[in-house]
C-alpha cells in the first residue's frame, strides 16, 4: 500500500516562502498544498470545500498538516471526507472567536475526529491561549503537545524547517524522507 498523501493546510493569509510548511511542500514527496481564493478574507464554506476537494482528489489515504485557521478549517470538514483522512498534525489553531476576520469559522466544533491527531500549540501563542487550545485538543481527541515559549509556530517564532513537526508527521504514518538534512539547532 503506498503511504498516504500529505496535505498542507495553511492558515490565514498563507505561510509564506520561508514557513515550515512552504519547506515541507517543496522537500516531501507526496505532497498537495491547498490554495485557497482568498487568504485574507476567509469564508469557511470555501475554505472547507476547498479542503474537501482537495482531499478527494487523491487515490488513497491522507495525512493533514495544519496551521493556524487550517486547523479550525479540518474540525469542520464533512463526515464523509474524514473517512479519507489517516490522521492530522494540527499546528498552533487559531481562535476564530477573537478575530472579527475569522468570525465565519465560529463556533468551533467539539466532537472528537474519526482519526488519529496531534495538536501542538504554544503557551505564547498570540492567536489562541494554550488553554484554548488544549480545550480544542480534548475535544477532538488528540494528542496534544505544549510546546515552551514557541510562539505562532511560524518564521516570526524562529520556526524554519522544524524537525519536531517531521518527527510528529512522521509519527501518523506520512512518508517524511526529507530532500535536506534534519538537524536540531
């Protein structure tokens, strides 16, 4: 069976060129980016359809990897794309409930996911509070991972390539040979 396909979610506004999930897309074989119409005035039937055609696209299995707004946007997808889905690395999610941009994507639901997921989020994070976060984590039934002082889990935070995340990714199943070295600087 050939491993699932790793598909990048990211966030509001996009991660950029120098984003670890810009670097992943370019060095991981396997792997599909979701692009949506408009990063900056998000619409969450879009952005979850989006995703959704994105994920039916593919002839197997998927791994999800989420940033920020994409976390929130997977918590929303259909019950019937989830079934694709091999589990989810869900990164630093947003709080829809405090920005007025993201407003579409609240409430948040809370019911746990048909796979398995990890949930890493920062105790600084200036986009949702640890405690947010781990509510979430409860929630859908990940595993959660606090990471110290880490910030949005971006470039601005001092996230480049991330070995942790590879590590995390890794351990869902997706095919992770990177094309670079994996350090821990």
């Amino acid at each position: 069976m050939p491993p699932p396909t790793v598909i990048i979610v990211p966030g509001w506004r996009n991660s950029g060129a120098s984003h670890w999930q810009s670097l992943w897309a370019k060095r991981l074989p396997n792997v599909l980016r979701v692009h949506q119409d408009d990063w900056i005035s998000p619409l969450k039937r879009a952005w979850v359809q989006r995703l959704s055609d994105t994920i039916e696209q593919c002839p197997g299995g998927v791994v999800i990897v989420a940033h920020s707004l994409g976390c929130i946007a997977v918590s929303h997808l259909p019950a019937d794309v989830s079934q694709r889905v091999q589990g989810a690395l869900l990164v630093a999610p947003a709080d829809p409930e405090r920005r007025g941009v993201l407003a579409d994507f609240a409430p948040v639901p809370y019911q746990t996911l048909p796979y398995r997921s990890v949930l890493v989020a920062s105790s600084n994070d200036p986009f949702c509070p640890v405690r947010l976060a781990g509510a979430y984590a409860r929630a859908w039934g990940s595993e959660f991972v606090r990471l110290n002082n880490a910030g949005h889990i971006n470039v601005e935070s001092g996230h480049g390539d991330w070995p942790l995340g590879l590590a995390l990714l890794q351990s869902l199943g997706a095919d992770v040979t990177p094309a670079f070295p994996l350090t821990v600087a």
